[in-house]
C-alpha cells in the first residue's frame, strides 16, 4: 500500500532532475555557445544562483525516494531502486566536485575578464554536466522500469 506512492514520487522526482538536466545539456549550453561571453557569464551566474537550491532540493528528493524505495522492495525491483539511488548520488558528486568549482571561477570572469584557456575550462564544465545528465536519466530509466516492470521481473515482492 504505501510502496505505490513511493513509486510514484521516486518516478517524479528523479524525472525531473533528468528533465531539468537533459534540458540544459539540449537548450541551456548552446544557448551559452551562442552569445557573447559577457552575456553567457553574466547568465551563466545568475542561473547557477537560482539553480543552486532547486537542483540540490530535486536531486535529495531523488535519492531519498529511490533508497527509500530500495529499503520497501525485493529482488529486482531493490537493485533498480538502489542503482537509481546510487546513479543520482553521482550526480550530485559530480555536480558539487566537477561543476560548481567551475561556476565560481565564471562568477569571478562575469565581473573581471576570462583567462587564456577559459575554452578548456568551459569544454570541463560541459563534459561534467554530460556526466551529470546521464546519470540522472540513466536512474530515471531503472525508475521506470521498476514501476512499469517491477512486479512481473524476478517474481519479485514487495513489501506493503
């Protein structure tokens, strides 16, 4: 009784977090490429302040959910839920020691200049947030399987 909204918001919150990253990684960085490098830095800043609390926010929401609904399932559906988990933690890793170091130093660049190798930089901060993207939709992927599957794979059972 209880696992079914568990489902349901580890379906959700872990949704989101791959939509708003695969958003970013579709629109958000060829937007950057696209301006200016005063304007990207300057947006660049100001998204990243209002995205610090919102992405932190859906990524725990993520991980609770998923390791919650590790702890409440058997079999299969525990390994999808706990992969999920363990695949959203690694974005927030990433985020903290890959991104975020890099969205300091372009918090500095958007009020002073950019160094020679800001290119190199700027390519790190992508290659990272396509790290974070997949692992997030990867542990959005086992959700749904879990929830579409989770029943019918290992004649698994849950506990209710």
């Amino acid at each position: 009784m209880l696992v079914q909204p568990v489902k349901t918001f580890a379906l959700l919150s872990t949704g989101l977090l791959a939509g708003a990253f695969g958003y970013g990684a579709v629109n958000v960085v060829y937007a950057f490429r696209a301006v200016p490098l005063d304007v990207r830095f300057t947006f660049h800043t100001a998204l990243m302040g209002v995205n610090g609390l919102v992405m932190q926010t859906m990524m725990a929401l993520a991980v609770v959910s998923s390791f919650l609904l590790a702890v409440m399932t058997r079999a299969v559906p525990r390994l999808l839920a706990a992969g999920a988990g363990t695949l959203v933690v690694t974005s927030f890793l990433v985020t903290r020691f890959g991104n975020v170091p890099i969205n300091g130093q372009i918090r500095q660049w958007a009020v002073s200049s950019a160094p020679a190798d800001y290119a190199a930089i700027l390519q790190r901060w992508e290659a990272w947030h396509v790290v974070r993207t997949i692992t997030a939709l990867v542990a959005f992927l086992l959700i749904v399987l879990l929830v579409v599957f989770g029943d019918r794979v290992g004649k698994s059972r849950t506990a209710e």
